[in-house]
C-alpha cells in the first residue's frame, strides 16, 4: 500500500478549512477547491 502524501479538499468553509488545517500542520501537502476563491485566500 503506497503511503498517503497530498489531500485534496473540497469546500473552503468552516469545516474544510479546518480539516485543511490539520492535514497541514500534520505534514501532508493540501489541496483546496472552492465554488469561492475569495474563501481560499
């Protein structure tokens, strides 16, 4: 099994943003795509 290393997300709200959050500060490089951009920045 090939070791997990980028997450994508999907949805830059509260939730998204959070889980984007953890994934960062946990080492994984992040991906996020929202209907917003404004709410990625």
């Amino acid at each position: 099994m090939s070791k997990i290393e980028t997450i994508g997300i999907i949805g830059a709200g509260q939730m998204g943003g959070g889980i984007a959050h953890v994934s960062a500060l946990s080492g994984y490089k992040v991906l996020i795509y929202d209907i917003s951009p404004d709410r990625i920045e």
